[in-house]
C-alpha cells in the first residue's frame, strides 16, 4: 500500500501557498463600497407617493392660476423653488433628491386645451337646485369628530380637570357634538357619515407597536422616544386610518373636522383658565419650506393645489364662518404676527389657511372648525353645565348649551351656504 504522508504534506503545502497568495496586504486599498440608494425624505410613517397618479390633472390648469395658489395660499416662503420650476407651458417638479430620479412634468392648460379637473366630490356650483326645506340634498357630507376620549384623552393631552370638576376632554366634547349635529344635517336632506362613532381609535396601532420607530429617531432619550411613540399613535397612525376610511370608503362631498380651540393649560391638574374667547376655520394650505422638502408633503400639496379644493373650502368657510359667529358671537382668533406656519384668507378674519395632517390628506374640501376656548372662564362654566335644553343663566346671561349651540350654527351655516340659490 502506497504511503499516504508525502501525499497529505504536498496538500497541506499547496493550501498554505494559496492562502498566502490570497490574502490581501494590509496595504491593499479597500474594495469600493457601493452608494447606498438616495433615501427620499418623507414624514414619519408615510409612504413613498405615485407622482403618476397627478397625471389626470395635465391640462387641468393655466400656468398664472397654479403660481398664484403655489406663491399665495399653499407656501409661506420661497422653499417650493427648490423643488418646483415653473416654465411656460409646463412645471417641472423633483420627486427626490437623487438627480438620476426623472421630475414629474405637469403640463398647464391653454385657452385651447383646457381640460376638467376630475375629482370625487361636488363643487357648490355643480350641485342641482335643492328644495327649499332640504338645501342639503345630494350632498354627502363626512364628520370627522377631533382628538380622542375616554381613556386615551390623557396619552393626547386634550385633557385637564380642576378640583372635582367634571374633567374637560375634547375627543369626547366633539363625539358628542357630532352625534347632535348628524341628524340635524340628515333632516336638511344630507347623506351623513361619521368618520369616528366611539372613543376608542380607528388605527389597529398603539404606541408599544410603534416604539421601535420611536427608538430610531431619539436612541439616547427614553422619555422623548416614549413621548414620540404616543404622538405617532393619537397624531399620525389614527389620521392616516381616518383618511383611509375618508378617501377609500365614504368618498365624501366634504369634511367637517370638529374641534373645541385651547390656549396653554400647563398642569393638567392646576389648568390655567384665561380671559377670552374666540373662533376660526382652517383650510388646507401654507406649507411650510420644511414641510415643501419632505417628498409626501410637497405631493400633497400639489394634489390639493390641483384637485381646487381651496376655492370650495373658502366659499362654504366664508358662509360658515359668518353665520357661526353671528349666533355663537364669538371674535375672530388672530394669530401671532411671527406665526410662520399659516397664512389669513383675504377679506375674512375668521379663515386661515394652515397645513394639518387632516385637510391636507382628506381627497376632498375639508372645514376644520376652531370656535370656542375650553380653558376660558366663559366657555369653561358653559362646559361644565353640560347638555339641556332651552336656556340656562351662565355667567350673567341666558344662554343655550354650548354643545347644542355649535351643532345648531354649523348647520346653519351649511345651510345658508348651499341654500342660497333660493
């Protein structure tokens, strides 16, 4: 038998050659790293947009119209510029920061092609004549009541309570306000839908399941990333579940997103209570040069810049606004002079237009409802007299519950605004 040992020394030898030969020299320049892809920037928990599905709206615009809305409603700087570049029969749009991403081209509309912009929901001026008892007819209107109650009302800080006081907590109070203004629109002849009908949240997610998004954004900080974990559930998760449920199901005319205004409390347990009292409407607009850099923000609002709800929402707030403060005689709210974040509607003290998740993702003209102050010495005692009938002395004067008295100005409101060919 052949002697396997000069057989299995040569193997070994090759091997420790080759391994040799193989190994790279610590002088030996690193092998390139591949660029990871360029990241798009976008908000906490959203998703990449579809600029193909802004194609049904080429043509549907003249160029002066579009820079008037983008430079007077929709910004508040000269951000957009970064992004947008407008040219004379077409803007030029980025959809990334990587230069090898193609921009989205819209093409503007001219006296000779100038197309409808489609859409869902039905403008004031296309509606039929409505019978005068029912001015509301063929509308289909979505009420989404704002914040969230019960348990959850302190995770959203839309909670305080002084002493044994019933506790104030705005998801309840605007729950409650729809379900009083939801058939009082139905009997002006309106579809009605409620885009939240309980306390508890449309979105399947808590903060716990979004605690390790939380954890990403502020690794060192325990207290902010729970903060954050809380902010992305009640803010950003049960939003975008309400538009989901707005845009993909009710496909609604329009949306009233009810809310009750607040100034700084402090202490939930020791709130501080203020002199005043006041009221305004918010329409979708003044895109911050911050909110124009993230991808999905600069879609949406170039979606609601071409979709016209602007006009629709400064027609109905106009008629709102004014009867609202007629009955309530609640004062407009100003805003601070450094306030960078929204922009007044001309002619109207009562409307301003602001960015807010809510109107900004709803696919459809959306009135977002500011009256009252639930911190106030004024509305406080009216909050705590609770619902009745009629009228009650409160602070010197006979005056309807507060509850009743929004239910019944909105749909006032409404109905002088689509009753007024009569």
């Amino acid at each position: 038998m052949r002697n396997p040992a000069p057989i299995i020394a040569t193997a070994i030898l090759g091997a420790l050659i080759l391994l040799l030969i193989l190994r790279p020299s610590k002088t030996a320049p690193k092998a390139p790293t591949l660029p990871e892809p360029p990241s798009i920037a976008l908000s906490l928990l959203a998703e990449a947009p579809d600029w193909k599905t802004l194609n049904q709206y080429q043509h549907t615009i003249t160029r002066s119209d579009f820079e008037k809305l983008l430079t007077e409603i929709f910004t508040t700087d000269d951000t957009w510029k970064q992004f947008i570049t407008i040219h004379e029969d077409y803007t030029q749009v980025l959809t990334s920061s990587d230069p090898a991403e193609l921009p989205f081209i819209l093409n503007f509309a001219t006296p000779e092609k100038t197309l409808h912009s489609p859409s869902h929901w039905q403008a004031t001026e296309t509606l039929p004549i409505p019978p005068a008892a029912k001015p509301l007819t063929s509308l289909h209107i979505a009420i989404d009541p704002g914040h969230l109650g019960g348990e959850w009302a302190k995770i959203e800080e839309r909670w305080f309570q002084i002493g044994n006081d019933k506790p104030v907590t705005e998801g309840d109070m605007t729950l409650y306000v729809a379900k009083l203004l939801k058939p009082m629109l139905e009997k002006l002849g309106a579809k009605v839908s409620l885009v939240r009908s309980t306390t508890d949240p449309v979105t399947p997610l808590r903060p716990n399941t979004l605690s390790n998004l939380a954890v990403e954004q502020s690794p060192s900080d325990p207290a902010s990333q729970q903060k954050l974990a809380e902010k992305l559930f009640y803010r950003t998760a049960e939003i975008r579940a309400r538009a989901e449920i707005v845009n993909n199901t009710l496909k609604p005319d329009l949306v009233l997103c009810l809310h009750f205004n607040a100034e700084g409390w402090g202490d939930p347990t020791q709130p501080t209570l203020i002199p005043r009292t006041h009221f305004h409407i918010l329409l979708n607009g003044a895109y911050t040069g911050d909110e124009v850099r993230l991808a999905d923000q600069r879609f949406a609002m170039l979606k609601k810049l071409l979709q016209r709800t602007h006009s629709e929402e400064a027609l109905i707030g106009s008629t709102v606004s004014s009867t609202f403060a007629g009955i309530s005689k609640l004062p407009a709210y100003t805003y601070p002079a450094n306030g960078g974040n929204v922009r007044p509607i001309e002619g109207n003290p009562y409307l301003y237009a602001r960015n807010l998740l809510a109107n900004r993702l709803y696919d459809c003209p959306v009135i977002y409802m500011e009256p009252y102050v639930m911190n106030s010495t004024y509305d406080y005692a009216r909050i705590q007299a609770g619902d009745y009938k009629g009228t009650k002395e409160i602070n010197g004067e006979q005056l309807p519950s507060i509850f009743q008295e929004y239910a019944t100005a909105l749909a006032a409101g409404l109905a002088k605004h689509y009753g007024r060919t009569h």
